[in-house]
C-alpha cells in the first residue's frame, strides 16, 4: 500500500511502501533515505532487435502452391464425366437422286420401324413385326420395343433402317431421344420427318 515518508535530513514528502521508500535518495537533498538497501534499481526496458531479412527470404516459394493446383487440376479432370456426343449424318440432297416418298411408302418398306413422337412427347413404335403401333412411355421403354423390333424373325431379315417421324409441338430433346435409341440398338440409317414433311 503507498504511503508518504519523511526525509531524515530536510523532512520532504517521499513515497513509500509500507515504510519502504520507492527511491534511494530525496529528491530535494540528495539525502540517502533509510531502508532504500531493500529497493531493487529499475530493470531497463527491454528492447528487441527486428531481424533482418534478406532479400531471398522476403518472396513466397510458390512451388507448393503449384503443385496442388496441379493435383486439384488433375483429380477434376479424372472425375470429370465426359457425354460422347452423337452426330447423325445426312448425305447432301442432290435432285436427280431425291427421292419423294410418302409416310405409307415407309410404313410399307419392311426394312424400316417408324418411331412416331407425338405433340404429347410419347414415343409410337411401328414395326414390320408388329400389326399395330406400340405405345413407348419412356425412354426405356423404347430401347426395348426397338430391340425387339431388331430381333430376327424366321426367314426374314430385320430391319436395318429406321424413321423418326415428329410432331411439331414435341419437344427437341425427345426427338433426339429418339434418334439416339435407333443408333444404340444398331440401326444402320436413321432418318428424321417432321409432320409437315408427311
């Protein structure tokens, strides 16, 4: 607890700590004070020294930070799945070697099955096989009848050509649904109609 002493040679006020000065001598006489024996002298500050940094030090290594950008770059691209993408090929149109051919001409050639999508985006399924157009729901649905349609029959060849016939308010993605089933089950030649081509 701080307390105030007096000088034993001119009585001025010092400051104490319970009886013990906080300095050596009076500040007003110079006067050794009694007891000051027991004072510790002030430790001086402590001061740190920067260290210095060359010129080397002072710029990142960035070879760790390459290498796992390297190592990101190749696990996304390991995990990356790649779609092939299908192209159908259409011979250009030459005017001696068109031909005009109705959607009965078709119907009748027995190396063709018609697949039919209509306004409501369901797949109709017209085979030589079959007497009557079968209705295809899904996608999965399709493969099969095609693969079935594909299926030899006794003493005839199956169908190795097929037709999307498409209404005009399907939706594209369907259509090319369709197509990509006619090239999944091995049809040779795959042609695309619209209703307005009939």
């Amino acid at each position: 607890m701080s307390t105030l002493m007096a000088c034993p040679d001119c009585a001025h006020a010092i400051e104490s700590n319970d009886g013990v000065p906080l300095r050596r001598s009076c500040p007003a006489c110079g006067a050794a004070l009694p007891g000051c024996d027991l004072v510790d002298e002030e430790e001086p500050p402590i001061t740190f020294r920067r260290r210095e940094v060359s010129a080397d030090e002072s710029e990142m290594d960035m070879t760790p930070m390459v290498d796992v950008t390297f190592l990101l770059l190749i696990f996304f691209i390991m995990t990356a799945a790649f779609s092939l993408q299908k192209a159908i090929e259409i011979p250009p149109t030459e005017e001696e070697t068109a031909q005009n051919r109705t959607l009965q001409d078709f119907d009748e050639d027995q190396d063709y099955v018609i697949v039919r999508v209509d306004a409501d985006n369901v797949f109709w399924v017209s085979s030589p096989a079959e007497d009557r157009e079968q209705e295809a729901p899904s996608e999965v649905e399709l493969l099969a009848q095609l693969r079935a349609a594909r299926t030899p029959r006794t003493g005839q060849m199956p169908p190795r050509k097929m037709l999307v016939l498409a209404s005009g308010d399907a939706r594209h993605e369907f259509v090319v649904m369709a197509l990509d089933a006619g090239t999944a089950v091995g049809m040779e030649e795959v042609k695309w109609a619209s209703d307005e081509d009939e």
